[in-house]
C-alpha cells in the first residue's frame, strides 16, 4: 500500500496519469491467473479514491523463462476477462480503461500469442500494447544509434502488429508501451547519451506518421540505463529531446515530399535514408505560435551539412530553429546538450530553462549539422490542416 501511495502521489503530483501493471504471474494449478492480491489491491486503490487505468503482466511471451510456465494467448485472454470482472466488481473502477497484453518484439512466437488473445479478449481492452527495443543491450556500441537499417525495423514490426489487432478488432487503438534503445535495461554512457536521442525522435515521428498515438517510455529514473534523468535528478539527453517535442509537435501529421532526396535504387541497392524530416501541425498548447502553424524536425545521420529550401507556401515565412547538439568534449557519447549552442540546466530544481528558439529569416536555406536532431516552426503558415483541431 505505502509504495502504491508513493508512485501515485508523484503520478498526480506532476500532472500524469498512472497505468498500473498488476502481477500476472500469481497462478493458480490450472494455469489461471489467481487475482487474490490484484482484488486486495484494487479494494484499497478504491478506498482512496485513486483515478488508474490497469494491465495484467509484462511481456507474457517470457513467462516461461520467468515461472518456468508458459501462458498462451487463449488464457491470457480469459486473465483479462476475469481482471475485467472484478474492475465491474468496484464501483470505482467499473469504467477504468484497461491495456494489454503489452507482448515483446513480435517474432512467430509472439504474433501466435497475440491471435490467441486478440480471439478470446480483443474487445476486452481499450488500447493493444507491445514493446520495441532495437538493439541488445550488451552488444551495443555508438555507431550501432546511426544505422539507417537499424531505425527502419520498427515499421515492419508495427505492420506486423496492426495485421493481427485489424483482423480481430479493426480499428482498435494500437499504443507502443515499452520502447527503449536497448534492452537489458542499455548501456552506460550510450542509451543515456546523445547518439540514443536519433533511435527515439526516429521512432517518436515514425509511429506518428503510422498512427500509433500513445508511445510509453521507459524508463523515467533508476532502471538500467534507458532512464531521461540521471540518479541526481538532472535531465539527460532525451529528456530535453522529449520536453522540446512536447512543447512544439501536435497531434494531427503532415504528408511531406522533399525533391532531390529520394535517389534512384540500383539493382541489388536498398536506399536508407541518412536525412529523415517529418512534419506536424505546431502544438496547439504553444501560446507562441498561432493555429496554422508548422513544426518539421529533422535528423541527420550523415556526418556533413546538409541544406533545405522550404518551397511553396513556406518559402517567405519566418522560421524558428531548435538546434539539439552534445555538449562538451564526448561528443556523440555526452550526457548533456546545447540548444541553439547554448547548454541546457535546470535553474533550480523546480524551473526548467527557458527554450529559446533562433530566428531565421523569410526565404533562409535551412542549415542542417551533421549528427544533429533539430525542430524547425515554420510560423504563420494559416496552414488548413492545422487551423483546427
């Protein structure tokens, strides 16, 4: 109970909304869940009143190795009906959302998995979850974050998923619950760096572009070295990536074509693309820019500038630059970063820095550096699309 208090008081206190995971590995000697201690649980969350959505278990595919048990999809999905049952049971979780079954990568194991319970329990959840880590987390290295073939797996995997989920309950919500640069809960002084921020703005834009709405990140603090703030509190690289798309990216995605990228293949020659650009509506909660306006954000792997002509309607308007790059003498490896070439700190440990943006005038040539991540609002657009919600 006192940790349940802990986490959900910081939940609340921050302004977020806590998804509890419930222990699914209680069994009873038929195999099915035993929900004993998830029942003492959700008494006492009720008798305080605790607004919290709710999931049974993490990564079932490896159950096996965890409890020396496997649980197929067809039970895993009867688990969730059951957890549906007694959410009934409690006035105050009678309408909670409910999330799952949050499988692992999707190889031939996991998709049988997930049709098993997509069958028995898809109508049961609100939203399908599953996790993505690119790399194994005890062989990576800082130029395995640059590899072009690396960030294109995620979209095969999407695709995979959202067969499956559109089989069985189409049009279902669809969200990314687990993602990290590495498992093995990463690597010191690279999933916590710099390089790892290309893996997860590549993945934040490609999912948008996918529709998968809702990407959980792990982790906050303390688990391995996938975590956005450091054991003194202080915000690591992708932290300062996250608050800037936070601050300027909106929901609604952009189509973009951009003349002179796209090459053509040779025989026997995939293209990857080292320049990835994506494009969003500016967020509607940024009091700086009007509706209409335009966010690109763009990364660069290829290790020279490159330059970009806005064209068309976004020719002659003003345009304001977040420039992310490492600061201080590791380079790709740092843990810290500049924006616009000045180092981001918290002021004090209640106040963020400001996030002051370059301007660049009307009709300017877009300058990108070479491994950089930046943000480009391109204001006043009174783009359609973007005028309204």
């Amino acid at each position: 109970a006192r940790s349940l208090d802990k986490l959900y008081n910081f939940a609340d206190c921050s302004g977020l909304h806590l998804i509890f995971a419930l222990n699914a590995l209680r069994r009873n000697p038929n195999n099915s869940w035993n929900s004993s201690n998830a029942l003492s649980l959700l008494k006492y969350s009720a008798s305080k009143k605790y607004n919290i959505s709710w999931e049974l278990g993490n990564e079932p595919n490896n159950y096996r190795t965890l409890i020396g048990r496997s649980v197929n999809g067809s039970q895993l999905g009867k688990d969730y009906i059951q957890l549906r049952s007694l959410l009934q049971l409690i006035r105050t979780y009678s309408r909670a959302n409910l999330y799952g079954p949050n499988i692992g990568r999707p190889r031939k194991n996991v998709i049988a998995l997930l049709e098993g319970f997509m069958k028995v329990a898809g109508s049961t959840v609100d939203a399908v979850t599953w996790q993505h880590y690119y790399i194994d987390g005890r062989v990576a290295k800082v130029t395995d974050f640059l590899k072009t073939r690396l960030l294109d797996t995620l979209s095969d995997q999407i695709r995979k998923i959202q067969k499956v989920v559109n089989m069985y309950t189409p049009g279902k919500k669809i969200w990314l619950e687990g993602v990290g640069a590495t498992s093995s809960g990463g690597m010191n002084n690279l999933s916590d760096s710099y390089a790892a921020g290309f893996l997860w703005l590549n993945t934040l834009g490609l999912l948008a572009s996918q529709g998968i709405d809702v990407v959980v990140r792990h982790s906050f603090l303390d688990h391995g070295h996938n975590h956005l703030v450091d054991q003194n509190f202080n915000p690591l690289p992708d932290y300062w990536l996250s608050l800037l798309y936070k601050r300027l990216i909106g929901p609604k995605v952009l189509a973009i074509h951009v003349a002179g990228l796209q090459r053509k293949p040779r025989p026997g020659r995939v293209i990857r693309d080292k320049l990835r650009i994506y494009a969003h509506c500016t967020s509607y909660h940024n009091h700086n820019y009007v509706r209409g306006s335009i966010t690109l954000y763009i990364i660069n792997l290829h290790r020279s500038r490159k330059k970009i002509k806005l064209a068309g309607t976004l020719r002659d308007k003003i345009v304001h630059q977040y420039l992310l790059q490492p600061y201080g003498k590791d380079g790709l490896h740092s843990k810290s970063v500049q924006l616009n070439g000045q180092p981001l700190a918290m002021v004090d440990d209640g106040t963020l820095p400001e996030l002051k943006p370059r301007p660049l005038r009307a009709g300017r040539t877009l300058v990108i550096p070479p491994l950089t991540m930046s943000f480009y609002v391109v204001k006043n657009v009174n783009a359609l699309a973007c005028r309204y919600r």
